[in-house]
C-alpha cells in the first residue's frame, strides 16, 4: 500500500519534480496547503514517487521505472482505496512518455483516453476593458448581494465564490468573479476560485439560453481585469482542445498559448468508458476507430450505449464523406432513444448533412418528439 504524506512532509517530494518541468497549478495548492488535497509515495521518509491527486486530478512525478511503485499503484486503485466507490473518473496531467506507459497498464481493461488541452495566459502586459453589456443584460460582480438580484439557487461556481470569500481575511486572494444576469435569471458567469501567489485560474459558463451573445467575453474580460488590478501576474485559461467556442474567447481576449497539456482520462464505468473513447476517435478524426467502438456500443444491452453508438457511428461516416450512411445510423439512433437534439445541430462532423431534406427531416422528428 502506499504512504499518505501528512502536510508537515508535503516538501519532501519537491525535489522528485526535477529541473524544468512545469508543476501543475493544483500540485502547488495541495503542497502549499491552501488546496485540499493528498500525496501518496512508496517510501514516506525518503520517496522515490510520489502521486499528488486533489479531488479526481492527479500528477505522477518520480521514477518511471520503479517497479514496486506501479504494482502498489495498481492495486490500490483496483481496491478503490486512492480514489473511493464514488470516483468514476481519475485525470493525469502531463505524464512524460515514460509514465504513459506505466498509465497503459494501471487499470485492467481501460486505456487512458487522451484529452488535449490549450492553456492560455492573461498578464499584466495586456489591457482589458470590459466592454459594454447587450441590451437587457447586467453586470454583477458576485458578492453576497446577488442574491437578491437572482431567482433561484445559485451555481455552485457562484456560490463557492462567495463561500471562499466570506471565511477569507482578504477575500480576493480567494476568489472573485462576475456574472451576467438577464432580469432576474443567471446567464454567464465567470470565475477565479483557484489562486496560487501571483497566479489564478479562471473558469466560465454560459447557459445554453443565453449563448452567442458574447456574454462569455464580457464576464471573462471583467474578472480578468479585476484580478490583474489586485496583483495577479498571470491568469490562466485552461480549455479542452476540442472546445472550440472557449478557445475562441481565449484568442479573441489576446491572451497567449503557454502550452498544449497532455491529458489523459481513466474511466472504471463501462459505458461512460466507451461512449468517452469514441467520441475521443472523433474528436481527432481516427473515423475507423470510432466504428470498431461503436460497434461494441451498439451490441450492448445498455440503451444509451446503443443510442450514442449509432450516433457516433453516423457522425464518423460523415466525416468520412458518406452522408447516406451518416443518415441511415442517425436514424437508427433515434428509433433507439437518442434525443439530444443540441449534440445533433452543433455537432460540426454533422455539417455536412445541413440543408438537406434528409437532414431537416430528422431535425423536424426530434423536435416534433
């Protein structure tokens, strides 16, 4: 089994991240001890690996080729004793190639599923002036007020906002934020609610009804130049390379590409496994691939395997230029239940069915049902 540093010991790993290497944000919260957090090691007096994991991210740095290391790995997440029954999935940040291959072999039956990410930086260097809101909408800087602005339960990323603050001597080394409200109803929001030092993190979400009203830019440029204002030296935005409306708003801020993550999922549930790896084919266009895994998707006994099988399957064969076979497997997707009409018209692997009868004559079912 391995050994779970206390906090007083968190130091002694340091030297295992060696010259150069860029630690991730969340490793220096949990070693600092603002963030909460664990780190386990092989040897707790004098650890040659160590895995850093704050809630389900996790860095391995160390020795790839310690060998009693990994079989300790192995079993304790065979045992759910690092991650507990109700973790379904485990991310690992930057793993060098040699790690990669330790990852490969972890879990029985589940390869790591990359995630390519874009991480981009706001600094001091550059200035950001909110702009003005569209009619009809509010700024709000998020404090205890909102709640009478707002109907309804507040997000969680709101409300941890202002939980942080509140129990802060000094709430913006904290955490602070903006949201976009329309009436009384919450449409955007944006926030930095993980800061180390000098350096902050922000996240933002636009809800579904209020999207393409650039309330994303509005909220993310308002937070941006508050924290700068309060004395953060850079301010980083994380995006999943496949989300391309969110890097979009990165360069249209002008914030600068620092690096290009690689990321990779463990999933232990079966369906959310397979339906995660084939969307995973698609996202990098490996179409053949995305059929040998819909293929097991759509034998299953599992209604929604069935249902995101023929989805994907369609939407690989579109990629592929079969816009027959793209038809034929949406249909078969709805018979079988599929009824998610926003993945169907913003799937850009789909466009190429726009337009046609075929295509506006599913559309039509969908929202007829």
């Amino acid at each position: 089994m391995l050994h779970s540093l206390k906090p007083e010991q968190y130091q002694l790993i340091q030297p295992l991240f060696g010259e150069g290497n860029t630690t991730p944000l969340y490793c220096q919260g949990v070693m600092a001890g603002k963030y909460p957090g664990k780190i386990l090691v092989d040897n707790p007096i004098q650890p040659r690996n160590a895995l850093v994991v704050k809630d389900i991210w996790c860095h391995l740095i160390g020795d790839p080729d310690n060998a009693a290391f990994h079989k300790e790995l192995k079993r304790d997440l065979a045992e759910k004793r690092l991650i507990g029954e109700d973790k379904r999935v485990l991310f690992f940040v930057d793993p060098s190639p040699d790690w990669l291959e330790i990852l490969n072999k972890l879990v029985e039956d589940r390869q790591p599923i990359p995630m390519p990410r874009c991480l981009y930086a706001a600094t001091p260097a550059q200035e950001f002036q909110t702009p003005a809101m569209p009619d009809g909408f509010r700024l709000h800087f998020i404090d205890e007020a909102i709640r009478d602005e707002l109907d309804g339960e507040l997000p969680g990323d709101v409300q941890k906002v202002l939980d942080l603050r509140e129990d802060a001597d000094v709430p913006d080394e904290m955490a602070f934020g903006f949201v976009a409200a329309n009436g009384r109803s919450l449409a955007a929001w944006s926030v930095i609610d993980f800061i180390i030092g000098d350096v902050g993190e922000i996240r933002l979400v636009t809800e579904d009804a209020y999207r393409r009203r650039g309330l994303a830019f509005t909220t993310s440029t308002a937070t941006i130049a508050y924290g700068l204002s309060r004395g953060l030296k850079q301010i980083n935005w994380d995006a999943a390379a496949s989300n391309l409306p969110s890097i979009r708003t990165a360069q249209k801020l002008g914030l600068q590409l620092l690096h290009e993550p690689k990321e990779y999922i463990i999933i232990f549930s079966e369906i959310s496994y397979l339906i995660n790896l084939a969307w995973s084919h698609l996202d990098t266009q490996r179409f053949e691939q995305v059929h040998i895994v819909a293929e097991q998707m759509v034998t299953s006994d599992e209604e929604m395997l069935v249902q995101y099988g023929q989805f994907l399957t369609a939407a690989a064969w579109a990629g592929l230029g079969d816009p027959v076979q793209a038809i034929l497997h949406l249909r078969k997707a709805i018979e079988a239940g599929f009824d998610n009409l926003f993945e169907m018209e913003k799937s850009p692997h789909l466009k190429i069915l726009h337009g046609s009868t075929a295509w506006e004559d599913l559309i039509g079912q969908m929202k007829s049902d």
